[in-house]
C-alpha cells in the first residue's frame, strides 16, 4: 500500500500521505493554541455582570459562555436563533439583501469545501490503514460539487472585493483587518481552480504542464490548511466562531 | 518575561463581553444608525464600531498573544481618556444593539465599558460625577427635599395609605416636569383607581448612576433598590406604575439585576396600564383633540423592554386624533438625545439630536410629537425650540388627561 494523496497523480507525481498530514497537524496546532490564548484572554472577564474579573482560564470563559447560552431570560429559542440567526444568517438579511447574498455565498461556499476535505481526508485514512475506502472514486464523485461551491464561494468574495474597492463609504473603512481575510479568501479559490485546471487540463490550467500539478496541489492545500484553519483565532476569521457564539449567547440578539 | 503592567484591566467586563469585541465583524450597519454619530457630523471617535475595534486593540496589546509573551504593549492615559470621553458621548440608546449584524448586547459592553474606566479614575464625563454624591445624600439629583415629594398633588387628588395599585413617579416628573405627575395623578383619580404613592420614601431609581458605570460607587442604586422595594412591598403593592421611561427601566431591569431577586409586584409603565384599561372598555373620553399626532418611542420603554403598541394605542383611541408615524420608529427608533447621561455631561450633544428628532417628527407635519418619559419631552421641547419648529411636545399621559376632560395646570 504505497502512502499516496491525491489518487488522480501518477506514481511519480504525488503529494505523499505524510506531508499533508504534517501540515495538517501544524496547522491544527497553530489553531488550537491560539484558540487557547483566545479563551484564556475573554477567561479574564467575570462570570456574570457586575462580578469581580476571574483569572484568564479558558475554564471560565467556557462555563460562563454556557451559563448564559442556557440561562433564562428574554430572547427566542436556541434552535430558532441556531437556523434563522446562524445558519440562514437572518440578521445580515435584514439590514442588507445584498451584503446577505455576498456572505451566505462564502458561508455554504467555504463550509461545503471544507466537509468535503474533511470527508476526502477522512477517506485517505480509512485506505491507508487498510479499509477499502477507495479515495479515487470519491474523487471523482465530489469533483462537480467541489466546482459548484468553489463557484459559489467565488462569487461571495468577488462581491466583498467589489464593494470594498468601489464603494467610497466602504473603501474607507477597511483595515488591513477586513482585507487580509478577502484576499486570503481569493488566494485558496484561486489556487484550487488552477491546481485542478492543471491536472485536467482544463481553462483553469493556464496552459501550464502536467508535471506542475503536484507542487500546485501541494501549494493549495498548504495555504488553505494554514490560511482556512491555523489563521482563524489569529485573524477576522475569528468571527466565524465568535459570531455565532455572540448571537446565541444574547438569544438572537435584540 | 512580563514587563510593566497592563494599562487596561478587565473589570466589569464579562468574559462573554470580551468574547463580543472580536465577534464584531465590522460591517458598519451600526455606525448608519448611531444618533450621537450622526449629530456630531460622523465624530470617529463616536462611532460604536471604533469603540470596539480600540477596546480590542487595547484587550490585545494588555492581554493579548504578544503581551503573553513579551510583555504589556502601553497605552498612554491620554488616549485612554479620549476613549473614556468618545465613550460617554453615547445616550446608550441601543439601536447600534439591535441592527447589529453580529448580534453584539452594546448596550451592556457600553455600560461595563463605563464602568470599568470609572474604577480606572478616567470616567464618567462632566457634570455627571456629581450623580452619585447627590443621589445618595438627597435620594434625587436635584437636591431637592424629600419632604417635598408630594407637594405637587393637588386636593382633587386622594392618595390612599395602602392599595395594590403605587404610583411611582420618579425624581424628574415629581420635582422638574409636575405636569406629568399631575396628569397621571388625576387620570388615576378619573378612572376611580385606588392608589397610593412612597412620598419621602420615594428616592431615586438609580438609573443615572447605572447608565454611567458609577452603580458600584457607595453602592448607592443597590441601596436605592432595596429600600424602593421594601417601601412598595410595605405598601401593599401588586402593581407599581411608572410614567417615567427611565424609572421604569431600572426597576423592570436594573433593581432585579441588582438585588439579585424577583420583585415582588408587577413593574407597568402608565401607557400599558391606560391600554389595558381601554381594552377593558373602561375609559369613556370626554374631550376630542382634533390634531395630527406622530409618536416617539422611549429607548427605555421601548428598545429596552419592548413596550411599542400600548402607548400608540392609547393615542389612536382619544377621538380626533390622526396618528401617523414618523421615520424610525420601535426598535428602529432614533433616540431623544437625553439618556445615558448625556443631558447632563453634553448638553450640546443632547440638543444636537432632539434637533434630528424634531426634524424626523417635522417631516410627518405633525402638529403634535408625543411621547411616554419626562426626559423625552424635555429633550425634545428644547429641540423643537432651538429649530423654533411649529410642533408641540407633549406626554400621552397630558394628552391623556386632556381628552379625559382633565385640567393639568
Ligand atoms: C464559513 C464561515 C464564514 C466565512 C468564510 C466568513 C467570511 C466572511 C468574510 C470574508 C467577511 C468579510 C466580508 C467583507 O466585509 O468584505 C465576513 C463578514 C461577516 N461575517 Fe462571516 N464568514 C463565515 C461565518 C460567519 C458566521 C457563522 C456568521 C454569523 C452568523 C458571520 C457573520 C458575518 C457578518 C455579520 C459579516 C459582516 C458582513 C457585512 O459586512 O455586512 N460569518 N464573513
Ligand atoms: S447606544 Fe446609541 S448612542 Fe450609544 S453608540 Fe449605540 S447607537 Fe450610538
Ligand atoms: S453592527 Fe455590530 S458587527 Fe457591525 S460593525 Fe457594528 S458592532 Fe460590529
């Protein structure tokens, strides 16, 4: 059983089993530990208002958090602000039609994408360690999917970049902190067309040889591991966890 | 490893508090809707948005991933006091609460914010220092006797020892704005509603005090609310009402969170009281005021507790009047100017808003902007004056009165 990724590649051409998981476990490192510094920062808040400041442990941060997701009070249910609030993001709805449509698009784009891999990678290890998973074939199955949403998330981040670079109101008042995440974004979407356009020789593939294909690969998934999951406690991104995490601690917000 | 102390702590602030200054995704939809923002010509330093993006940055650089590592970054107290002062220029209306696209509570963060920078000795702003010293030695802000509470009730008005039914009516509309005490007081008495009032056992809601983060000082809104409690239970109520906005907010919100119990009565705000009491078929209108009519929500009766139709209600039903709305209204609603101690700290602030206000009501050509708190209509009649606007300000509970057949002189 040869330690092979990205069963479309010839022998010769492969990224190997052990540096993606290398990079896969860096990156989950990255994350998890500055997830850590992020809890350990909001565990210096009180467990409740008014309370005196607790000692910076992600403990606290997590049991207060819990506490007051579970505590009475004016607000709807959990469920309720779980699908209409988080999931289907009603509270960009409201205030913007199009700025919902620009982010529900990266959303699904960027959470399809993402349990793909996860099921893509969770493939090559049931091979790997014996079990007759076939990764190929599943490569095969997804790949329309995985066009549909990179699509899909594409044109999410096309209408974030057009309105940061062309509406005057918006434009000013972008920071370093709003623009790394839409070119970050740009970087993963562009780079996966392209190392997919190289394998299949399609449009995507800029003409370039087949030889490039594994380097390209490797490039993408090393930029979308670091960017998509070592990144996010670091960066914007955060707001992917603490968003949500605001809206049902408040209820659905006022 | 760790060189100097932090320049900002986390007092008052909750660790789900912290957590909401990195969920801002900073779309900005708050800063579209900030009164203060607005009238002070978009002042960056105002804007709810930048409010959080310095206090993260300030989070960051104190307890963030290079200070754990290296050190405190310092932030120098001058702009740390240029933070304190952006922040007080906040009404804490809470609109930038509820259009927030993250779902943010900012009216809690503006207020834990406030305290946290009082106990660091750069709050709260102006005039509003003296809250606390003259509502704990005079139990009102106006330095007023207490044993003059009731000097306004006039013999056409019996207030009972005990009933179920208090009237309480709050330092403002008892010693500054009588007209609404008075009009509420015989409205009651029309109505042949028993009720009774605490007189000099009557002392400040504590509301200024918590609004500007000085609620821990001499823990005098604690004090307020335990004693304001034990008097109204002493009263036999069931029922308290409220004509005061603000008032109402801090019993309904404040005096719970602060005794850290269920108040033993129902805390009602007049307008839902009055509705009730139509539904109920029980008031027969004996005046018709032949006026267009336009209300302004109280953030503290309606963004805060979600008190909206009552007192539209009560409007609709006095014959003759044409209601029509303004823009910005409920939860959407722009904000008077007047709270969050900003009538006393910023009086220009406070004027610059009531003339956004006004301005909202003009648009409507109504003859008449009404709304259910004596700090609105303060606010906004100083507005209308400074616009020399052809409206008039006037309380539904005056407007009330008047259809009932009721004299407010
Ligand atoms: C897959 C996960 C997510 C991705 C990839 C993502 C991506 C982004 C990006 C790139 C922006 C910046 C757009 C811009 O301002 O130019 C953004 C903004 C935003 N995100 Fe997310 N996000 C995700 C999850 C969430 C979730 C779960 C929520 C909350 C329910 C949320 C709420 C917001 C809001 C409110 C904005 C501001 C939008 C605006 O400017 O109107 N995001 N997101
Ligand atoms: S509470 Fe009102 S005044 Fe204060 S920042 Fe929010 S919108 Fe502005
Ligand atoms: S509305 Fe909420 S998420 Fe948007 S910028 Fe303001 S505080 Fe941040």
């Amino acid at each position: 059983m040869s330690m092979e990724y990205f069963s479309g590649f010839t022998d010769a051409l492969r990224i190997t089993f052990v540096q993606m998981m290398i990079i896969a476990i860096i990156a989950i490192v990255i994350f998890l530990y500055g997830m850590i510094l992020n809890m350990r920062k909001w565990g210096l808040g009180s467990t409740g208002y008014g309370l005196e400041p607790s000692s910076g442990s992600a403990m606290v941060f997590l049991k207060t958090l819990i506490a007051q997701i579970r505590s009475k009070g004016h607000g709807q249910p959990f469920l309720t602000t779980l699908v209409l609030d988080i999931l289907l993001q009603r509270r960009i709805l409201r205030r913007s039609p199009l700025r919902w449509f620009m982010h529900i698009t990266m959303f699904v784009g960027w959470m399809a994408l993402f349990i793909i891999s996860l099921i893509m990678f969770a493939f090559e290890v049931l091979e790997l360690i014996g079990f007759d998973a076939n990764p190929a074939a599943l490569r095969d199955m997804v790949s329309v999917p995985n066009d549909v949403f990179s699509y899909i998330l594409l044109v999410g981040v096309i209408i974030a970049i057009i309105r940061r670079l062309f509406m005057t109101n918006v434009r000013e008042n972008t920071i370093a902190y709003d623009s790394v995440l839409l070119v970050g974004l740009t970087l993963i979407v562009v780079t996966g067309f392209i190392s997919d356009g190289i394998r299949n020789g399609t449009f995507w593939g800029l003409g370039l040889d087949y030889a490039t294909a594994p380097p390209a690969a490797l490039f993408h998934v090393v930029i979308s591991l670091l960017f998509c999951i070592a990144y996010i406690p670091y960066s914007k991104y955060m707001h992917m966890l603490a968003t949500p995490l605001t809206i049902l601690a408040n209820k659905g917000g006022e | 490893m760790a060189k100097g102390t932090p320049s900002i702590n986390t007092n008052n602030l909750t660790a789900v508090q912290l957590m909401e200054l990195d969920a801002c995704t900073r779309c900005g939809e708050c800063e579209n809707w900030c009164p203060t923002y607005d009238a002070t010509d978009k002042l960056p330093g105002i804007s709810p948005r930048g409010k959080i993006k310095r206090w993260k940055e300030y989070m960051s650089k104190s307890h963030g991933l290079m200070a754990s590592l290296f050190g405190p970054k310092q932030i120098s107290d001058e702009e740390i006091q240029q933070f304190n002062d952006d922040l007080f220029q906040c009404t804490t209306c809470g609109v930038c609460g509820t259009v927030c696209e993250a779902g943010i509570n900012t009216i809690e963060l503006w207020e834990s914010l406030r305290a946290n920078l009082v106990k660091r000795g750069n709050g709260p702003y102006g005039k509003q220092s003296m809250f606390p010293k003259l509502i704990k030695e005079y139990h009102n802000p106006y330095m007023k006797d207490q044993a003059s509470r009731l000097d306004w009730v006039p013999e056409d008005v019996t207030i009972s020892d005990n009933s179920e039914i208090v009237y309480f009516t709050g330092c403002t509309a008892g010693y500054n704005q009588q007209i609404l005490a008075l009009a509420t007081a015989r409205v009651l008495t029309k109505l042949d509603v028993e009720f009774s009032m605490l007189g000099e056992d009557e002392w400040c809601c504590g509301s200024a005090l918590v609004r500007t983060g000085q609620q821990h000082l001499e823990d005098t809104p604690r004090e307020a609310a335990r004693h304001n409690v034990d008097a109204l239970k002493a009263k036999g109520a069931k029922k308290v009402l409220f004509a005061c906005a603000g008032c109402f907010r801090a019993a309904k919100v404040d005096w719970p969170r602060l005794l850290n119990e269920e108040l033993p009565f129902e805390v009602v705000h007049v307008t839902q009281f009055l509705a009730d009491m139509i539904d109920k078929g029980k008031i027969k209108w004996e005046e018709t005021i032949n006026k267009t009519v336009t209300y302004h929500d109280p953030c503290h009766l309606g963004r805060h507790v979600g008190v909206y139709d009552e007192p539209r209600k009560v409007l609709q039903n006095i014959p003759g009047i044409t209601f029509v709305e303004m823009d910005r209204i409920k939860d959407e609603q722009r904000c008077c100017g007047a709270g969050g101690g900003v009538k006393a700290g910023i009086p220009d602030l406070a004027l610059g808003v009531a003339t956004s206000r006004v301005t909202d009501a003009i648009k409507t050509k109504a003859d008449i902007l009404a709304s259910a708190c004596p700090f609105c209509r303060r606010n906004l009649s100083d507005g209308k004056d400074k616009l020399g606007a052809d409206v008039e300000v006037e309380d539904v509970i005056v407007l009330t009165a008047k259809a009932l057949g009721l004299s407010v002189e």
